[in-house]
C-alpha cells in the first residue's frame, strides 16, 4: 500500500493525521507541500485543494483529516 501525507510543518491537523497513522502502524511518504512545489502541484491538480492535509491512499485522496474514510481505505480501526 503506497500512503503519502501532503502536509505542512505548521499545520496541527497534518501532525494529528500523520500521529494516527503511526500508531496504526502505517508507513508513510511525508511531502512537505510547503518546500516541494513540484508536490504542491501534483496535490492540487489531482484534489483542486490548496489546504493540508491531503492524504493519498494508493491513488485515492482524503482531503483533511477524515479518521473514518482513512480506516476504511486502511482498513484499519479509526
């Protein structure tokens, strides 16, 4: 499973994503959308958002932090 977080470093919504995925034991791709333009981007042709974070799930999106949508393309408990 291919799980990237389009986040920021000042975004408290993105560190409580990223802090539930870990203790999923979920491995994931961080991408500072903040210093990689080339990813900012990707992530808003792909969503039409510029806010974080937006998290791809083997090319599926969540856009925010949506616990119950994540457990179930994770299937994982939320």
């Amino acid at each position: 499973m291919n799980v990237k977080v389009f986040s920021t470093p000042t975004c408290p919504f993105c560190v409580m994503a990223k802090d539930w995925l870990k203790e999923r034991k979920v491995q994931f791709t961080d991408v500072n959308v903040a210093q990689d333009a080339a990813a900012a981007k990707y992530m808003i042709e792909k969503t039409q958002q510029r806010g974080v974070p937006v998290i791809e799930i083997d090319g599926q999106f969540v856009i925010g932090f949506d616990r119950a949508k994540l457990a179930s393309l994770l299937k994982v408990k939320p």
